[in-house]
C-alpha cells in the first residue's frame, strides 16, 4: 500500500499546483534548487519537480525572553525577563540568510543581557530604559543583512533574586 502512495506521489509531482499567499505572508520561489525570487501576497503555479516555495509571515511579531539570572559587577544576583517585537522587511534575506529568526534574535538578546548585566553595578542595571536601548542597538546591529527591522524591546521583568550557583564561582553561595 505504501508502494501506491509513493507511487501516486511521484506522478503528481509533475503537475503544477497552486499556492496562496495572504497578505500577510511572503516567500520565495526557488527553481532549480538555485534561483531565487521573492513573492508577496497571491495565487503562484509552482511545478513540484522543479521548485519549490517557501513562505512566512512577515507581520509585526513578538517573542518572549525566558528568565535569566545574572550575577552583577557588583556580586548581585538579579532576573531579567523580556520581549522583542521584529517584522520581516526582506523575505530573501529572512529567509536565505539567517536559519531561524526567531531563535536567533532570542539569543542574541540574552546574550547581550548578560553582557550588559556583568559590566555594571546593581544601581546601573535598574535603569530600564538603558538597558532596552543596548538591547535594541545590539540586535539592530547584528541582524543586519538578515532582512528584519527590530521594532521595539520590552522588559517585562527586573528584580533582585537569591541563588545558589552550584558550578562556578560558589564564593558566594550561603551569604
């Protein structure tokens, strides 16, 4: 049975199919395995044989950033938690240049948290508003060439927390 399958699989992939595209969504026609063209929003005839689509969306979307505890310069713990809001302006690049937009900005933003975290005192750290600007410059920087535009960048949480580190540095562990 599964031999019909794979059978009737193959025949249909000589037809051409028709794929939508709503306006929120964009994509790219790929021929050959090499050519490339950008598509926004409508009807496509695609011939399974030779090319293929791939698509997203391309509205405005917001990601959540887990919790991460960092230690300050200062020796204090603290949890920060937030968001990113980013749209795709470049579906080729989104999606030829970069494997996952969304991974990716989640781990550049945590990372240049921490970053910004460990090289300041506690009472530098408590300013939100400096610490969305870094985030936002950092990312806007480094996703350049990926054919997003990173809009805004939220803190949904900051607070001072008491955790014990049991790899590492445990100095500090029972203070």
């Amino acid at each position: 049975m599964d031999f019909l399958k794979v059978l009737f699989d193959k025949l249909l992939s000589v037809f051409p199919c028709i794929f939508i595209l709503t306006p929120y969504e964009a994509g790219i026609r790929v021929t050959f395995g090499t050519r490339v063209r950008a598509k926004g929003a409508g009807w496509y005839l695609i011939w399974p044989l030779i090319q293929r689509l791939v698509w997203t969306e391309v509205n405005s979307q917001i990601i959540d950033l887990r919790n991460q505890s960092i230690r300050t310069k200062d020796n204090r713990d603290i949890i920060v938690s937030g968001a990113v809001q980013y749209c795709i302006k470049d579906i080729e690049k989104a999606i030829c240049n970069i494997q996952n937009v969304d991974t990716a900005i989640i781990t550049l933003s945590l990372g240049i948290i921490l970053e910004f975290i460990s090289l300041h005192d506690l009472s530098e750290c408590s300013n939100k508003e400096e610490l969305k600007k870094e985030i936002l410059r950092g990312l806007r920087e480094a996703s350049t060439g990926w054919g997003i535009k990173v809009e805004r960048v939220y803190i949904t949480d900051l607070g001072i927390t008491r955790n014990i580190r049991l790899l590492g540095n445990t100095a500090n562990v029972g203070e």
